[in-house]
C-alpha cells in the first residue's frame, strides 16, 4: 500500500469515525407534549428553552384544576434540569407585577408594554409574571409567573424575548381553559 494510499485510507476511517460518534450522542430523544398540566403548549414557544437530552418529565398538578388551593405549579425537565416552572394564581383582583413587593422575582425587571389582552406585566432575564381579569367562575382575575433556566435560549436579550413571547402565547390559553370572560 502506497503513502497517499494509507494516508486517504487514515483519513476516510477518522471522518467515519467522527460521523458514527456525533449520531450516537445527543439530539433530542424525546417528544414535546401537547399540553401540559391542563393547558395546550405551542412547541415553537417552548422550543428556545428545551435542549437536547432523553426525557421530558412535567411535574406538578394542573394548572387549571386546583381544588381548594388557589394555585397551580407545573414544571417541565429534561434529563432532570428544568427547563420551565409555571404557577398560576387565581387571585381577588389586578396585583401590579412592578409592585415593590414583586421585584424578588426578577432580576433586571421591566414593565411588560403592549400585551394584546388587558393586563399588567413585568419581565426578568428569567422570567415573566402577567396578571390579567378572568371573570370566570374559577377566578376573578389570575396571575401567571413564569420562570427558565437562566442559561437557556441564548443571551440574555434574545432569552427575555422568548420569555415575553412564551408568557403572551400561554396566557390566553390559561384563560380559555378557566372559562374566563374577560
């Protein structure tokens, strides 16, 4: 066998190699619920934060369908680490999330502009809270916070985007399930 021979042979090997180990580790080996914790998900919002691994777990009761208790938790994980917590309060009236005693929630707060429902919002590197009317017979009015993993979906700007544009996505479907007229 020739030098270049040996060399192309060398070479064809390490590119199978290389090719054989990058299909056998990571992507994502798991699906994306339709809903979670008794609210519908759109995968496209919720894509930015997922990573790959093997399972997705969601934990916590519904969101939805609380009992006595006022709230409801659900987390979403991936190989263990979440990846998304969610509470929702059904709550006595319109609680301003850039109240004072809100601002342990968020690091960097700002004011939620332009929500396309009524509402008030506030926005944190990782995470989002919106409190909006109901006027259903669940609750009067709701408060949805939402939290990711701090490292999740990119720098930190393009992160809140896809925190904003989460929460403004589920919010609504939070109310359609709670039978909300307002």
């Amino acid at each position: 066998m020739t030098k270049a021979r040996r060399r192309s042979a060398a070479l064809a090997i390490t590119a199978c190699l290389a090719l054989s180990l990058a299909a056998c580790g990571g992507g994502r080996e798991y699906t994306v619920p339709e809903e979670a914790c008794g609210v519908t998900l759109d995968e496209t919002k919720l894509d930015p934060f997922l990573f790959d691994g093997k399972k997705l777990k969601v934990t916590g009761e519904s969101l939805i369908e609380t009992g006595e208790d006022t709230r409801g938790h659900c987390e979403i994980r991936v190989d263990g680490k979440k990846v998304i917590w969610i509470r929702v309060s059904k709550v006595d009236r319109l609680y301003d999330p850039m109240d004072p005693s809100e601002d342990f929630r968020f690091r960097n707060r700002e004011k939620l502009n332009d929500l396309p429902f009524a509402g008030l919002g506030a926005l944190g590197d990782a995470s989002a809270m919106v409190n909006t009317g109901c006027g259903g017979p669940k609750a009067d009015h709701i408060s949805v916070l939402v939290t990711v993993d701090g490292q999740a979906g990119g720098d930190v700007d393009e992160r809140r985007k896809q925190i904003e544009s989460f929460i403004v996505d589920f919010v609504p479907k939070v109310k359609k399930q709670l039978g909300c007229t307002v």
